[in-house]
C-alpha cells in the first residue's frame, strides 16, 4: 500500500505525486485551499441488507455489538484501499498519496450536555477483515471513553490553552508552517482528525438527521463523512412501483481536486455495493469486488 523509502519532496505522511495530469498539478495552485474545493456526495444506504446481517453476525454476542457505524465506516476503510486515489491530500500546492489508510472521529464519553469529548484514531489495514476492524473500533472507543487515558492531540490542547492568548496566536502560526511542510510533531497532530484519511461523524447515535459538513485547510484530510439517523424513503423501479422503506443518509465532502467526478462515482457505487452485501466486508479489504456505477 505504501512506499516507505522517502524521495526528495516526500513528506513522514505522504509521498509527492509528480508523474499526474496537468490539471492536477495546475489546480491546487490556482486554487490553493482546501476548503474553496469542496465537492459534495449524498448516497442513501438501504438499511434492509444491514439489519439482516447485523441480525446474523450479532447472535449470540451480548456486549460489543456489530452496529451499522461499524460496517458503514468498514466499508468506506475497504473502498480506500481498493480506490487509492480516495486517499490523497494537498498542502503546499503539491499532491500526496497518504503512506496510510487512517480512520477518526469523536467519541462522546457520556450522552450529556457537559461531557467531554475525546478523539479517536486509528489505521485500517489493506488485510483488514470486518472482525479485525471491530475489535480494534472497540478497543478504540474504550480506551477513549475512559476518564484516565487523553489522545496526544486533546492533551496538547489542554496544556496550550493554558497559555495567554499571544502566545496560543504563535504556537498555532507556528505548527501551521511546520503542518504545511510536514513537519508538525506528532505529540501535536497524532490523534488529530483531520490529519486522517477518512473523518467520520455518526450525527445518527444522537438523533440527527445526515447533511454537509465542510473540510479544513488545516491538516491533511481530504474527506469528511457524515452518517445520519434513519429515515423512510420512496424508490421507484422502472415501471413506476413504489418500494418505502428504510435508508441512513451519508454525505461525504470531498476535496474534488485529488480525482474527478467518474472516479467518485465509482467510490460511491462501490460502498453501496459493499452495504448491500455486508458479508464482503469478511474477506480481507484489499480483496476485489465487482461493482458497477449506478446510473
């Protein structure tokens, strides 16, 4: 999946893409920001395939259920390795290709209005298998949720906020031109998610509906998904019968200069095809699926 021998303009995190299209070694030059080149996606997951598989694979088990976030977020581990060009990232008017597939999103230690909230991060592996990525969430979200244990990124802010605010105005210019050359420290950025290659929000656990949330021109991630809670929906088939039935909403945000439109279209398909037949999710994520894109 990666090229560990750096070359010159390589950065710890990523490896700089010369041998590309002209347009997509002219477009982060003109323009620049992250956040001035979102492209949004909106796909709606039949929850009916889910249900019966969450059935099936959580018989028996009595805490640390399977949960749709955990095949949905799953499933967009496995496209990224399968489409690399999903995990790719623009700092400094140069693309990368991340040397990793990393996973993150925030982890409310109680449902409450005053509760913290701690960061989870993690890599998903090109062999990883549906029951290896559960077991590494779970552990994750426990180490998270515990009261005794702070990722890197949140303790590093606690002790920064300390500070008189001039001092927290240059420390945050500071690790900027260090982030922008890849030079951050890793006690600053290690756990922060949007240095990760896929950034997640389950606004569904909470009761929210699904929609847009913007990137940042901060960090490395290139991608934002918001998973929604259910809704009830009405498809048609080509003879104009109507079929209700349950969906949960993802929006992905996409920085739309690391690919085009075709190859975004494909990503999408693929997830859906994953979702809808959740038992590929077992093989390991760099096996091939067949898929086609939905027109």
């Amino acid at each position: 999946m990666s090229d560990n021998k750096k070359k010159w303009g390589d950065r710890k995190d990523g490896i700089w893409l010369k041998d590309i299209p002209a347009m997509n070694r002219i477009m982060p030059t003109l323009m620049p920001n992250r956040a001035d080149n979102e492209a949004y996606i909106n796909i709606d997951i039949d929850v009916r395939p889910l249900n019966a598989y969450l059935e099936k694979v959580n018989a028996g088990i009595t805490e640390d259920k399977y949960t749709f976030f955990h095949l949905i977020s799953a499933a967009l581990g496995k496209a990224f390795v399968l489409r690399p060009r999903m995990n790719r990232f623009i700092v400094g008017n140069k693309m990368y290709q991340k040397k990793n597939i990393t996973v993150a999103f925030t982890v409310k230690k109680r449902f409450s209005d005053h509760a913290e909230e701690a960061l989870a991060f993690f890599e998903y592996d090109p062999k990883e298998t549906l029951s290896s990525y559960h077991e590494k969430i779970m552990k994750v979200i426990h180490s998270t949720k515990s009261y005794e244990e702070k990722d890197t990124s949140t303790g590093a802010m606690d002790i920064i906020t300390k500070l008189p605010q001039f001092l927290i105005t240059g420390i945050v210019k500071a690790v900027l031109w260090l982030d922008k050359h890849g030079w951050a420290p890793e006690f600053l950025i290690g756990s922060d998610p949007n240095h990760a290659s896929i950034f997640l929000t389950n606004l569904g656990s909470i009761g929210l509906p699904g929609g847009y949330h913007h990137l940042v021109n901060w960090g490395t991630n290139s991608c934002f998904i918001v998973v929604g809670k259910k809704y009830m929906k009405a498809d048609y088939d080509k003879e104009g019968n109507v079929d209700i039935h349950e969906v949960i909403p993802v929006g992905i945000t996409l920085d739309e200069r690391i690919a085009d439109g075709y190859y975004y279209s494909g990503t999408a398909a693929l997830v859906q095809e994953l979702l809808e037949h959740p038992e590929l999710l077992e093989m390991p994520a760099d096996t091939p699926v067949e898929y086609a894109i939905r027109r």
